[in-house]
C-alpha cells in the first residue's frame, strides 16, 4: 500500500516536506498512515455515546456500569398508552423511550388485528431495588445494582394479553422493535451476552443504533466488543 501511496505522488510534496528522515522510514511512515485510519475508524464508532451514564446509548454488563453506581435517570415518566393489557401508566421509562414504545405498542395491536395487547411486566428499577432483588436471583439472570438497563429508565420486560411473548409476538418484535427504537439485549446466550437469552427484555436505543443492530444480526454486547 506504501508503494503504491508513495508511486502515485500522494505522499509527495506537502506531505513529505517537514518529515525527518526516519519518519520517511517506510514502517514508521506505515505506522502513522495506520494509526490516523485507526483515529478515523474510531470517531465512526464514537458517532454513538455509550459511555455517559444518561445517553439512550450507554452500554451496561457484569463490567461495565452506571459511572453514578446509584444513578437515577431525570425524565422518568408514566407510559401513555391506551393499547397495553394491563395498566401503562403504572410504569414508567425515561420520556423518549416511554413515547417510542407507546408508538410500538399500538402498532403492535392493530398488527395483530386488535386482538393482542403488549402487556408490561418490569419497567425502571432504582438501584436499591436491584439491590434487593439480586438477593432472590439467579447467576446470568439479574444484572448486579449499578448495571442494569432497567436502572437506565431504558428497559421493558413485556409479555402477550398478561401471558409470555408467543412466537408470532417475539418474530414481530424482532422484526419491527427497532423501528421505534427497541432492541432485544439478551438474545444470543451467556457467552456472547454475558446474560441468558431474555425474549422479554427490550432496551431503547434509539432507531439509529437499534436499526444498526438490527441490520447487522448482532446483539448489543456482540457488535460492542467487536469495536473494541
Ligand atoms: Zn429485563
């Protein structure tokens, strides 16, 4: 690549005037050209803020958790949905993701002729009763207080008309989640998810990033390490 960089006159001129001459070296020279398309690679990535503790994007497991372990997101609201089983207001998400899966849920029942209704289990989950919580849980089951997404104010834990997610349910989620900005973190097993497989767990993500995964067949953890 070198060569050819250097035959076609790119590095000549401008490029090369200033350089000493180890720099003109051809393995530093190579070591400067991979570590600028290393820089570019890396801003793609950091296009996505998965570190702040309140972006939609923040990325949680066993080892990575809420800089506030005891966070608590700001703009929690009561979801405003005429088109769950069971009472939506009960249960509260941060603003975006509450109007987002809103629009999902009614989406959801006039696809299924109006027969079926998302019914909502688990929504946000402070850091004390997480805390509490992980006393009665079992390994790869609960996320340990200060890592959940249910503390992000981000996750759904849903069901059909008040029973577990049918197959026709789940393959719609699958296929129309991310839409609305919804993915489902557990899907692929402990070993690449850190966690058993959750049909029910759906973290917003917002459309960019859940259309992304959706796109590319991958799980949140899985696309995540593979940056790294
Ligand atoms: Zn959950």
């Amino acid at each position: 690549m070198l060569t050819l960089l250097l035959g076609s006159g790119i590095l000549s001129g401008d490029a090369m005037s200033g350089m000493s001459i180890e720099q003109l070296d051809p393995i530093v020279l190579e070591q400067q050209l991979s570590s600028e398309l290393k820089t570019k690679i890396e801003s793609a990535f950091s296009s996505y803020d998965l570190n702040s503790d309140s972006s939609y994007e923040k990325f949680l497991d066993t080892t990575h958790f809420f800089n506030d372990r005891s966070y608590t997101p700001g703009d929690l609201e009561s979801i405003h949905s005429d088109f769950t089983f069971n009472n939506a207001r009960k249960f509260k998400l941060r603003k975006e993701a509450g109007e987002q899966f809103a629009d999902m849920a009614r989406h959801f029942w006039s696809a299924f002729n109006k027969k079926k209704k998302i019914s909502i289990t688990s929504t946000f989950r402070s850091y004390d009763f997480q805390k509490k919580m992980n006393g009665s849980c079992h390994a790869h089951h609960c996320a340990e207080a200060g890592s959940s997404e249910h503390q992000a104010g981000l996750a759904i834990d849903l069901g059909v008309n008040g029973r577990r997610l049918d197959s026709a349910s789940f393959e719609w989620m699958k296929n129309n989640a991310h839409k609305r900005g919804f993915h489902n973190t557990y899907q692929k097993g402990v070993e690449i998810d850190g966690k058993m497989v959750e049909p029910w767990h759906w973290r917003y993500l917002g459309v960019k990033l859940a259309t992304e995964l959706y796109e590319k067949k991958m799980s949140f953890a899985e696309w995540y390490y593979q940056q790294k």
